[in-house]
C-alpha cells in the first residue's frame, strides 16, 4: 500500500472519457448510479512499481468507462511519486488512458483506485446510435480487416440470409462451432482474424475469438466492436467465468453488434469456448447449450468494459497496441511486457462495496 504521506494524490470529480457508446455524454458517479434493483458496486485497485532503470519511463493505464444504462463509472484517483499524470483519449476511439511520465529517479509506483456500479445487461429496448458511430464500427483496421479472405468468409456464412438479426446469430453460431479455446496461447490473445483465417488454425482465447466474431459482422455489412474489460466478481453460471479478489489475470474480450431493431446487443462467444474447455463439457451438454443462448444478447456483469480501441498508437509516444486492454510502460530498458506483472510488477484487486 502506498505511503500517502509521500506521495502526491488526486481528488479529481470531473467525468473523464465519455461512454463508448454515447459519445458527447458525460460519465455518472458509481455511487449514485445505485439507485435501482440490481446495481453491484465495486473498487478496482491497479499498483504498479516498476523495475528500477535510469532515464524517464512512461506508464499507460486502460479506465473504466461508463456505458448506456449497465455501467456507471467513477472518475479514478490516485497516489504516486510521479507529478505528471493526466487522462487523455484515443481520438478514435474515445478511450480513457490514464498516461503517468516519471522524469528519472529510482523508484517509479502509482496506485489507481476506481470504482464501478453494473447491473446484468441484456437486451431490454432500442437504444439507436449515430450515423458517426456505427460507420466507425464498420471499417477494418490492421489487425482486423474486412476485406479479402475476411470478406470472404463471412459471406459463405450469412449466404441466403437477409436480415441483420439472421446474419449476426449465424455468425455468432459460425464463430461457436469453428473455433476452441487454446489454453496454451498467452494472455487474450492477440486478435489477427487475417492471420487465423488463412492459417485455418481456429485456436485463441477471448481477443482472438471475439475479433473474429467482430470482423466477420462488420464484412457482413454489421457494425460490430470488441469490449475489453475484466472480471470483477464470481459467476453466477459457471465457475470459470468469474475472478475477485487478485484479478491481475482476469483481463476478458466480450463483443457487440448493433442491430437496427435492438440497438447495441451483447455477445460473448469467446466465453461459450471458454466453458467447454475448463468445465469439461461438450457443446452440445445442457448446460453449454443454455449458456450459447443466454451470451447471445445477455452480459453477466461481473465484469467491466474498458474501451473499445482498437490498433491505437499511446498518446504521448510512438507504442503501437492491437488494444488496451492490459497496463503498457516503456523505460530505458524498452517495453515491459504486459503479460508478466511480476517482472512489470503490477497488480490488480476487487472488492464488492454493499451498502
């Protein structure tokens, strides 16, 4: 625990970036967004400390932003030796990033506090989106085009059907039955459909089979995104599919498509892979067939979205990521590596806050 006596601290009550999928609003304070059924509140504590090195360092940080009517988001604060920190935005994206820039000096730590309400999100009435916004969840980007054997793909797979609603659930069924969870492959993954499709190697964790969903929608003519995140709390479904406490692996890529009748409507096709692999179960078991249907249009909130930014370059810095979805920092000695906190030394922890 930082010594705040030490170190200098933020108060910050301004709202940060707005939700990504109302860009222009503003983001509501957990705590009053409790004013329903349902609503869990939660503390997401990020340390870091990174490894002694001569020469300025910068850290990157992914915020939890608010989103529609299922998550409602504090502004964070935090403690560091580090007296130049602010939030800035993916221009693209609208993505909150919490940049930390330390001048030199042998000890580089900040500790981020922020807290979350969310309540179980499905598919309840047509929120619309703008023309802006579902065009921008149209296009490809590096790491996930929509041209070529991407193109390809997806229209072997919606041929014959004409409605968006018939075009998303056969992709998402598509997505199900061809691919499998790679328990051997780091982290999420690493998101290139490209590269999945013309290996036929269907194998991924969550960032590659939920961009894979997301390409082939957008090919489809679908506007559709990626929502990285991470768990928060234990699952109310499977075992699995829940982390609290030391959540410092508990990074998770869920998916949208947006559908003219329904607005925005969740999907988690990664996380029916998921199950079938540490449950042990087939996916034709009962239970593996219900949980298919609930993640198509339904979110157990016992996670929470990040952003939705995708192959962005860091403000402030030349650092290139496919996403953000997990702390980034270069010092001297290079780029740290994400998927090690214990050489990064990073860690992150929930906890539920009851009334």
């Amino acid at each position: 625990m930082l010594d705040r006596r030490r170190f200098l601290t933020n108060a910050a009550t301004a709202a940060i970036a707005t939700a990504w999928v109302s860009r222009g609003g503003t983001q509501a304070r957990a705590e009053e967004a409790v004013t329903g059924t349902g609503w869990r509140t939660f503390e997401i504590v990020t340390r870091i400390d990174l490894q002694p090195a001569e020469g300025p360092a910068q850290l990157w940080l992914p915020v939890i932003q608010s989103a529609l009517d299922y998550q409602k988001a504090d502004t964070p604060r935090w403690a560091s030796n580090s007296t130049d920190i602010r939030i800035d935005k993916d221009p693209a994206s609208g993505a909150g990033i919490l940049r930390v820039i330390w001048q030199g000096g042998p000890q580089r730590v900040i500790e981020v506090t922020q807290r979350v309400a969310t309540r179980n999100r499905r598919v309840t009435g047509k929120l619309a989106a703008a023309d802006a916004e579902l065009q921008h969840e149209l296009r490809g980007t590096p790491s996930m085009p929509v041209d070529g054997i991407v193109k390809t793909t997806a229209m072997r797979i919606v041929q014959g059907r004409n409605r968006p609603e018939d075009r998303a659930r056969a992709i998402y069924d598509w997505v199900i039955d061809n691919t499998f969870r790679d328990a051997n492959i780091d982290g999420c993954g690493v998101g290139n459909v490209k590269d999945m499709l013309e290996s036929g190697y269907f194998g991924g964790k969550c960032a590659d089979i939920s961009s894979l969903f997301v390409a082939l929608a957008r090919a489809a003519g679908l506007p559709a995104r990626d929502v990285f995140g991470i768990r928060v709390a234990d699952s109310a479904d499977f075992k699995s599919l829940g982390r609290s406490g030391d959540i410092t692996r508990a990074q998770h890529c869920r998916a949208e498509v947006y559908l003219d009748a329904h607005g925005w409507v969740p999907v988690d096709p990664a996380d029916v892979r998921k199950v079938v692999l540490e449950e042990n179960l087939p996916l034709d078991n009962p239970a593996v067939r219900a949980f298919r249907e609930k993640a198509y249009g339904q979110w157990e909130m016992n996670w929470v979205g990040y952003n939705t930014a995708r192959d962005l370059v860091l403000p402030g810095g030349e650092l290139q990521q496919g996403f953000l979805m997990y702390p980034a920092a270069v010092t001297s000695r290079g780029e740290l590596d994400c998927l090690n906190p214990q050489t990064f030394a990073y860690s992150i922890t929930s906890r539920e806050i009851t009334a």
